[in-house]
C-alpha cells in the first residue's frame, strides 16, 4: 500500500489488493456505505468482485483434484473418530460453502484433519461405547464445536488462543502423532496390541497386516518414484500416482479384497445411497450435552489453533492478510453446516492447502468444486465406498501422522538452550509427556496451561534496570543501563535510578517493590546506603491503581 501526494491512500491493484482489504476493516467505517458493511461481514465479495475468470480452469482443477485428495482422507479421518467412515465425506459437503461465504483465506481447503479426528475420537469413546452410538453423536460434537467457535467469535476472543506457545503446540501435535500412530496399529494387523501380562502378544490377521504394510510401502515410496520418473516418459503418470497416493491406495486394496486376493479383511461396508438429509435439529433432549461440551470447547481451540496456522501459511504465501475474528466465525459456521449434513467436526487442512497452493488455487472456488465432486461420488457412486478395507484406511492415517510429528522443532530447540530456549524445550517435552501419558484431550489442556503459566510468570516479573551517568566519550553525562551491579554515581547524590520495561500493574507490582528492597539493601550492605530512589517512569506503558499503592 502507497500512500498518495494528498495524503490518502492509493489505489491497490490486482487480486492481492481485494485480499488485502477482506482482512481489516475500513477506518472511515461510520461513512461507509450498506455494500461495504456488508462486504466487511462477508469477505467472499470482496474476492467474488475482484475475481478474474483466467484463474478459473486452475481452481475448477485444482478443486477435483482436492476433492478427490479429501475423498479419501476424510473416510479415514472419520474411521479414527470411531463413527461410520460414511461421516468423513458427508461433513466435506456444505462446511467448505459455509467456509467460502465467511472465510478470509483464499487457498484454504476445509474439511476433516487427522488431529480433529484424534481429540474428537477420544471425547465420543468416554461416553459412547458402540460405533453406532458414536456415528449418531458425530454430528452433535460437530455442533458443539462450531456453536463454541461461533460464541468464541462473537466474543472477539480470538486473541486468547494465542497464548498457546509455538514449542507446546509442537510438542502437542507430535505427542498426538504418536497416539494416532498407536490407535491404528491395531486395526492395520486386524486386531488389538497385547495388552499387559497378555502372554499370546499381538493378535493379527495375515491378510489385513499385509494389505496394510503393501499400502504404507507405497504411501512412503510414492513421492520418490515419482522423484525417480522425472525426464522419463512416464513422469506424468508417476506424478499424478504421488498427488492421488492416498487414493491410489485405497483403490488396489479394494481391488485386492474385490478379486478375493486378501480373504478375510474387513471392509466399510453397506453405506446409504444418495446425499444425507439436512437436518438442523440435531440436538434432542435426550443428548448428554452437559458431558460433551467441556471435550468440545478443547476441540474447538484445536480446530481453531491448527487451521489459523494452515490459513497465516497460506496469506503470508499470497502476500495477504487474515482476519482472526472472521476466521473463527467461518470455522463455527463450517463445523455448524458439517453437523447439518450429520458429519464430524472439520478444520482447515495444512497439507491440503499446501496442496492448492501447488494446483495454483486463486480463491475458494477450488473448495466448492471439491464439495461437489464429492456430492457426485456420494449421489452416483456410493457403492465403491463400500469395498474400502477398513486397514487401509488405517494406514493413510498413520503415514498422515508421521508427517506430523516435529523432531526437528525439538532439536533446533535443544540445540538453542544456550540462547534463551531451554525453557521452550521444557515446554515442547512437557506438552508432549502430557499427551502421551493423559491423551490427546487433556494433552492439549496441559500445553495450554503451560504457555499461559509462562506468560504470567512473564508479565509478573517487571524489567527493573539500574541506571548510571557515562563517564566518558562520546555519551558521557547521559544516564545509561548498568551492566552489573556498580557502586553509587557521587554525582548523583548516591541516589538509585531504577527503569522499568513496560506496565506496572497489580501482576508484577509487588514483585517490583521486592526488586528495590534487594537493590536497597544491596547496597546498603556496601556502605553505599541510597539517600533517595528515583524511577524513570519513561518506559512504563500503564500504571493501575495496585501499583499507585506500591510507589505511595
């Protein structure tokens, strides 16, 4: 943006100016007129208005493309939820509109994630016991969570989602890794893991661990065989294979189990023909809200917290902005429409968008075009859900999780201790013990907790500095920061000048007044006994009426 020779700001051209103004609204908003409020609470005008029908064979491609990418994950997605795998694609039809009518990241894909899919799992297991009970809660989980984000937003509270560190959300998202890794190794040998004292040791089904191992063989192998086929003449399809792994996979394993080459492994099976009905009554008297809302609001923060940091990839690539507030109000109204259609709750995918942005997806139009592909393949091909082996889905979960997992973020920390980041390596191990050992849900209220501990341990700690009179040079007489403890300038009467670093408030006033009794007594101890304590009140942003009483 450019400032003009009147001193008004000059016109914006091009895409990257209409999403530019979707993020923040205008400062001259009491003489804007009815378009451009509405505008401002509906960000897909802007990019509607602004969009150019060049881009549109690269989204209506990219959108099948993701359409047939989150076909595949969201069967998956909602076998690790523990519903019916039917609810993955049903929750992929309306949530992407509603995102498109409210969002404010262009590249964005909605739909299903695998750490959603972990937290939500665990919260439908505690009070469900049977997958049918749970694939008719579904959708009521998906309620609560875009209900909560809806009231999040209307609240304005997006900010406090922020005091969740960078070092404890890593170490929450590879702590879940884990626990994804571990909840599908099971089904992947068509059993269950020993259990303690269990001298039989695992229990597995040859047919269902191999078709399993042969779909993680090529998930891993896909990416370098197409690598291995650049130049070649088979390059294109080696790529294409590599962007559709996942799919590909679920297809010769249905293939395999179809001409009776893997007997024996179970399957999705029997799933309703045609689209689901709209329902927006989901919620009955007999629901036990009051037991879910508590494990929804925590997969509320988890969807919001993930997808805004998908969203912020995707803006800082197209060199726009996001809104925060807006951002929660599309993930409520999308986790809304996902229950309406009786699905599970949703998020903004980060491989997916990354995915769109490599299709070169201009807006949201990509993501309505997945939903439709999706609605196409549900309405006139439902059937061939049915002879997806339930392992295989398995599978795409655990090679997604490994993905997740961020060992690189805890060495570049291990390896900065000396910096000042051993204290966010104790907080990456913390979050993930704390997932491990408590579970996804409460994994993810321990990194809470820790991120806002240290940030009252922070704002409860006032920067106090001690000031000194230069000597010499070219500063000399100017009041400057001590580097250690020094005697008392002569020229200033012995007097102690202290300058605090930001607010003083009632969190860290005491805590002030502690500081200046130590360097009071301090000095005193030397023979240097202060005649008076002077405060350089220069840097201090606020004072409540706590610290007023202190200074008094």
């Amino acid at each position: 943006m450019h400032r003009s020779n009147n001193g008004g700001y000059g016109a914006l051209t091009g895409y990257g100016a209409a999403r530019l103004t979707t993020a923040a609204p205008s400062v001259f908003e009491e003489n804007e007129s009815c378009g451009d409020a509405c505008a401002r609470q509906l960000p897909s005008l802007e990019w509607i208005k602004a969009y150019d029908f060049a881009w549109l064979w690269n989204d209506v491609a990219g959108g099948v493309t993701l359409g047939l990418v989150l076909l595949a994950q969201s069967l998956a997605h909602a076998h690790l939820c523990g519903v019916a795998p039917i609810r993955g694609p049903y929750a992929c039809l309306l949530a992407p509109l509603a995102y498109a009518l409210l969002g404010t990241c262009h590249e964005a894909s909605i739909g299903t994630g695998g750490l959603v899919s972990l937290v939500v799992s665990e919260q439908l297991a505690r009070e469900y016991a049977t997958p049918e009970e749970r694939s008719a809660r579904a959708a009521t989980c998906a309620l609560l969570v875009g209900l909560v984000l809806c009231v999040m937003g209307l609240l304005r509270l997006a900010f406090l989602v922020r005091f969740l560190s960078r070092p404890a959300l890593s170490g929450f998202i590879s702590g879940s890794a884990l626990l994804i890794i571990k909840s599908m190794s099971g089904p992947m040998v068509g059993g269950h893991l020993p259990r303690p004292n269990d001298a039989h040791g695992m229990h597995a089904h040859g047919s269902t661990a191999l078709v399993s191992f042969a779909c993680l063989a090529w998930l891993f192998a896909a990416k370098p065989l197409a690598n291995m086929a650049r130049g070649t003449a088979l390059e294109r399809l080696a790529e294409s294979a590599a962007r559709f792994k996942a799919l590909v996979a679920l297809a010769l394993a249905s293939a395999a189990v179809a001409l009776n080459l893997a007997p024996g492994v179970s399957v999705v099976g029997e799933v309703p023909q045609g689209l689901p009905p709209i329902k927006l009554d989901v919620l009955s008297t007999e629901e036990r809200v009051e037991n879910m809302l508590p494990g929804a609001a925590l997969v509320a923060i988890v969807v919001f917290v993930s997808s805004f940091a998908s969203a912020k990839k995707c803006a800082l690539h197209g060199g726009y902005h996001i809104d925060s507030a807006k951002e929660m109000w599309a993930l409520g109204a999308a986790n809304v429409a996902a229950a309406a259609c009786g699905g599970v709750p949703v998020q903004v995918g980060l491989s997916r968008s990354a995915l769109a942005i490599s299709l070169g997806v201009r807006s949201q139009v990509a993501s309505l075009f997945a939903a439709l592909l999706i609605a196409v393949v549900l309405w006139g091909a439902a059937a061939l859900v049915e002879t997806v082996p339930l392992c295989a889905l398995s599978a795409v979960i655990a090679h997604a999780a490994v993905r997740l997992l961020e060992w690189e973020t805890l060495g570049r920390l291990w390896s900065r201790r000396h910096l000042g980041s051993g204290r966010d390596f104790c907080v990456w191990v913390v979050a993930f013990v704390g997932t491990l050992v408590l579970g996804a849900l409460w994994g993810c209220a321990v990194a809470v907790a820790t991120s806002l501990l240290l940030v009252l341990r922070t704002v409860a700690a006032p920067n106090l500095t001690v000031l000194r009179v230069e000597r010499a040079g070219g500063r000399a007489g100017e009041w400057r920061s001590s580097p250690a403890l020094v005697s008392l300038d002569e020229d200033a009467r012995s007097s102690l000048v202290v300058r605090v670093e930001g607010p003083l408030w009632y969190a860290n006033a005491e805590r002030f007044h502690e500081q200046v009794e130590e360097l009071e007594l301090f000095y005193s101890r030397r023979g240097e006994a202060p005649l008076a304590i002077v405060l350089c009140a220069s840097s201090i942003s606020f004072i409540d009426a706590t610290a007023l009483s202190v200074l008094e």
